[in-house]
C-alpha cells in the first residue's frame, strides 16, 4: 500500500495525500508501505477545517523521514517531532520494555505494543482488543500490575503468528477486571468460532457500549443547550470524541438499514439488529466500502470513519441506539447478555478447553504484557 492510498483510507484529501506520499517518494525513492511502518501525520484544526502540516515515516521504530509546511504552503524536510507515544513503539522488533508511572501509555496503546512486539499479527491483535473491549476501559492507564497473556496456533522458527495461525486463549488482568476466554467453533452454529469463558459463556456482548475503542465520551444522553443552535433540547444520544478518520465499528451483529446523507446527522448509518434493536452512527468523515443497504456487518467490523459532517462543532461520533423505535441512553440501557452453550456443544467446548489448557501447560507461551 502507497502512502497516498493509507492516507485516504481513512478521510484525509486526496490531493493532500498525493502531496506528501510524492514528497516522501523524491526523500526515499519509494512511497509503498511496509508491514510495520508507522505513518505519523500532524494536523490543525479550526472549526470545520482541517490542515495537514507534517507527517514522520518510522520503519522498525526507527525514525526514517519528517516533511512539514513551511511559511509558503510547500512541504519541505523537517526534524523529527517529539518523541512518539506507544502506538508507535509497538512496531518495534524487541518485546515492550518496563516503564513506570506516568510514562505508561493507555491500555489500548499498551495492548498494541506489547502484542505485536511479541509476534502477533495486526488483524489477530485487533480481533483481541474488539473481544476485550465489552469489560476493559481501553483509556485507562495501565498499572504496572496488568498483565496479558495470549496463546495462539501455528508459529513459525521464530514463534512469531502466520497468516494461518489462530488466537487460542487470552488472560487478561486490567485494573480490578480478570477474564480468561478460550476460541471455540460451534458445530451447531454453521462452524461459527466465538470466544468464551472457562464456563461456556460467550465474551461478546449482544451490543458494545462504544462504536469507536479509542474514542472519549463528552457528551451524555439527555436534555443539554445545543452547541449550535443555543438552546436546550433532548441530546438523543453520546458523542464520542476522536481524531478524524478514527474507525468506527459495529456495536453488533447486524444488516444496514440505511447508509447515506441525513441532513443535520451528515455521514449517516444505521443498523438493525435482533430483538427491535437499532443502533445509529452520524457525522462521519466517510462511511466505509461495502456498508450500503441490505449489507450484513459482524461486531467489531470498521463501518466508517469519524467526522464533522452535518450539524457538527468538531471532529466526533453522535451514537444512538434505538429500542422499538424508542431512542435509550446506550451506556445504561440493560442490554442481552452474549450466547451460553449447552448440551452436546458445551460438552465438547469442555474437551477443547482442556486441550488448549494441556497446551498452555505443556508449551512455554510468551507473556503479552506491558509492566
């Protein structure tokens, strides 16, 4: 993938990104990706504008090139920014080193960085984080007591995950939050693979609580003065803010009911699930490719991007979900808890959780973990 294509994939102008990946190639000779590269991008925003004015290439977490807006508009070389944070530091080939106090990065940074230090894939890493996301504050800080250990199939010499291999088993400890969950396929559920707990409890919840795991919420449900309009009115829903182009995801399993512009809502998409359930997701950037009406969507899958479209002060995800056509608070709502396997398939879940705990046991597996 070139650096143009990244940065389009997720919002930023195609002019802009043409810009800078061509500056980029003139410094190195090539403008494609690599597996691993962090691509940093600097940005200002006023309002609804926003103006891209650096952006650092690292490879193997060493720094290779920074270009910046100089006075006339016209990106020039430039020095490194500062120091970056552990997103970044997560590429690098060595296993995450100790850090204390406030030097810590956030439990979805930390989660990153320890995962793939330790060989992991990034669509496994991201399977993990979307499973753990039901029950851990990703925004935390981590404590120098959390731990995460993941177990998973076919490593190659070097223990590090293939394009075959599998997430087996995580134990996760974040704060005063244990959970332990094992991969199961359900023969009486067309083969599907969940994840579930020692007692045959599936980890997923029907609904997750935040469309965006990296997001901060800023405005609850309830009456509130509009930020626009000026006066108070019900706020039918929570803002979660984010970087624009920050990947939203489904809070469930689902089909597209709608996909498209919705005047005040701007980028809109909304999805029907089981049960009268509805949940809805506005002001993004762009709504992702394949979300259109009619379109089935799994938990945890990117249906678009934050933005600013619509009735909107700045960068953020208006989320609604809806019950029988009747708009509720999404983070104190009962929602349906996830499946519970019984019978013949909790029988033989039994069996594979033994299998993999004699795995655990009887094969030395690398502790994923930031301390």
């Amino acid at each position: 993938m070139s650096v143009a294509e990244a940065m389009t994939e997720v919002g930023y102008p195609d002019g802009k990104a043409k810009e800078i990946s061509g500056y980029l190639q003139s410094r190195l000779g090539d403008a494609n990706l690599q597996p691993g590269d962090v691509l940093r991008i600097g940005v200002i925003q006023e309002g609804q504008m926003v103006l891209v004015v650096r952006a650092s290439l690292y490879r193997r977490n060493q720094h290779l090139v920074t270009v910046a807006l100089d006075d006339h508009g016209r990106f020039v070389n430039a020095a490194e920014p500062a120091r970056l944070d552990a997103v970044a530091g997560a590429f690098s080939g060595q296993p995450a080193q100790a850090v204390a106090g406030r030097e810590l990065p956030s439990v979805y940074d930390g989660i990153y960085r320890a995962a793939l230090s330790y060989g992991m894939t990034t669509d496994m890493t991201a399977l993990m984080v979307k499973l753990l996301a039901s029950n851990v504050d990703l925004q935390a800080q981590l404590k120098p007591t959390d731990t995460i250990e993941a177990f998973f199939s076919v490593a190659d010499d070097k223990g590090q995950a293939t394009k075959d291999s599998e997430l087996l088993y995580v134990n996760a400890h974040f704060g005063d939050t244990t959970l332990r969950f094992y991969r199961f396929q359900n023969a009486d559920d067309d083969d599907s693979v969940d994840y579930f707990d020692e007692n045959g409890h599936s980890v997923r919840q029907f609904l997750l609580r935040s469309p965006v795991p990296n997001g901060r919420l800023t405005s609850g449900f309830g009456m509130r003065r509009h930020p626009i309009l000026g006066f108070s009115r019900m706020h039918t829903g929570v803002d979660w803010a984010a970087p624009r182009g920050t990947p939203i995801i489904a809070t469930g399993n689902g089909v597209v009911e709608k996909s498209g512009w919705s005047s005040g809502y701007g980028n809109q998409t909304i999805l029907r699930h089981a049960n009268g359930y509805e949940s809805s997701y506005n002001h993004q950037s762009s709504i992702a490719s394949g979300i259109r009406e009619g379109a089935k969507v799994t938990q945890g899958q990117v249906i678009g991007y934050v933005g600013n479209t619509g009735e909107s002060t700045g960068p953020h995800l208006h989320y609604e979900l809806i019950v029988n056509g009747t708009k509720v608070d999404p983070m104190k709502v009962r929602l349906p808890g996830g499946e519970s396997l019984e019978g013949k398939e909790l029988a033989r879940f039994e069996d594979e959780r033994k299998r993999i705990d004699n795995l655990l046991n009887t094969q030395s597996s690398d502790q994923v973990a930031s301390k």
